[in-house]
C-alpha cells in the first residue's frame, strides 16, 4: 500500500514571497490533515479535513494560510506572503475516520520550509 | 488547556541498555495517549497507543501504561539497540466539541543509541 506523499521534500523562499505544498494521501482515507513541525518542537495542526469539508482550522493564521482539498482526495496549502516564522517542516497525514474510535493517523515525509 | 510534557533531550545510550522517556499530561475529559517515533529522514509512525487508563501499549519491545492518578504515559524498554535511534513524540488525543478527533504532541525527545 502507497504511503503519503508529499511534494515538493525541500522549499527556500524569501519573505512576503508565496509557497504551495502538495499532498496525496492514502487511497480511501477520508480525514486528511496539515501539522506544521518548528524545529524543537512536536507538531501542531492547522487545518483537519473531512473528505472536501473542513472540520478544524482553529489554528490556521486564516491572514496567511489557506488550504483546500479538492474532490475529497488530494490536497494543497498556500502560504501568501511568507514570513520568517513560517520557517519549519510542513506534515500532512490521513486516516480511515476521526470519530469515537480513534484510527491511526498516517504521516508523509513531509515539507521543509525555509524562508529568508 | 490540553498539553503534552516530555523529557528534555537528546538522550544517548549504549546498546541494551534500559531506556525511559517522561511523558505527562494535562487535559480536560479522558485523552487516548500515543508515541510516535520519528527516524531520520522519514515521517512519524505510531508505535504504540493506549486508549484508557490502566491500558498498557506495547511494540517491538517498547511498553508505556496509562496511569490516570498520575497523568503520565512513560515510554521503557528493557534494551534498546542502535536502530532505535529516532525522535519519540508522546501524543493524546481528544474528540472536539465539533466532534473530530485532535492530537496534540509533546515536543519529542531525541534518542541516540551507541554500539
């Protein structure tokens, strides 16, 4: 079974400049979500789809980041413009379902930032 | 609010030597706990999870026990082995009010095991 994938691995920038990040998640899993990691510390979610539909972005800087998945499958985040902060490696994972019974999350490889 | 406390790293060992990370917690109603391990160069992965207390996980020789009394999740293992060397992410995760499921991670502790 094909893991996550994630495009591009590695991205530099500058700032006020804009990124996008790819993610393909593994054939039938509904719940897809982007965590960004800053280096020394675990990963925070910024945004948890549900098949098309968005069910947590409370943490998303909505001024800064947007995100969308597109027919339930593939999904890409926007950065416009960048900041320094934005510095870190971006996580997407999915799993089979989010409710009542937890089911593992699967994480791909991941993004690395860097903004200067 | 909902957090994840870890052991400082890194940590360094020598092979076959007993291993143990700290992990406590803080949440309101009843968290499922995770670790997740993280080798170079390649994306997290469940190693083990315990969904309520008293429950204990276990993986390719790692253990961690839900104690509720204590808030904690501590990761052992009775000899560790230089493939081991990752970084080691305790995790919970709580149903929302909007009804998902969310997991908030520890800052991860980095081990490294000698030959």
């Amino acid at each position: 079974e094909a893991g996550v994938a994630q495009s591009p691995r590695y991205k530099i920038i500058e700032k006020r400049q804009s990124v996008a990040f790819w993610c393909n998640p593994i054939s039938g899993h509904a719940t897809l979500y982007w965590y960004q990691q800053i280096l020394g510390q675990g990963p925070k979610l910024l945004i948890q789809f549900q098949n098309n539909g968005v069910v947590d972005d409370s943490q998303l800087p909505k001024d800064r980041f947007s995100a969308e998945r597109l027919k339930g499958v593939d999904s890409t985040l926007k950065i416009q413009p960048a900041k320094l902060e934005d510095s870190a490696v971006y996580l997407c994972a999915s799993s089979l379902v989010d409710r009542a019974l937890y089911y593992e999350q699967y994480f791909g490889p991941g993004t690395r930032l860097t903004v200067t | 609010g909902n957090s994840v406390t870890q052991m400082e790293g890194p940590v360094t060992l020598s092979e076959e030597a007993f291993l143990t990370i700290n992990c406590t917690y803080t949440a309101t109603g009843y968290p499922s706990l995770f670790w997740y391990v993280q080798y170079p160069g390649e994306g997290l992965q469940l190693l083990l999870k315990a969904t309520k207390a008293d429950d204990k996980g276990s993986n390719k020789g790692f253990e961690a026990t839900y104690r509720k009394e204590t808030t904690s999740f501590h990761l052992e293992k009775g000899s560790v082995q230089v493939s081991d060397s990752a970084v080691y992410f305790c995790a919970l995760s709580l149903v929302t009010q909007g009804g998902s499921e969310k997991l908030v991670f520890g800052k991860g502790t980095k081990l490294t095991v000698n030959p």
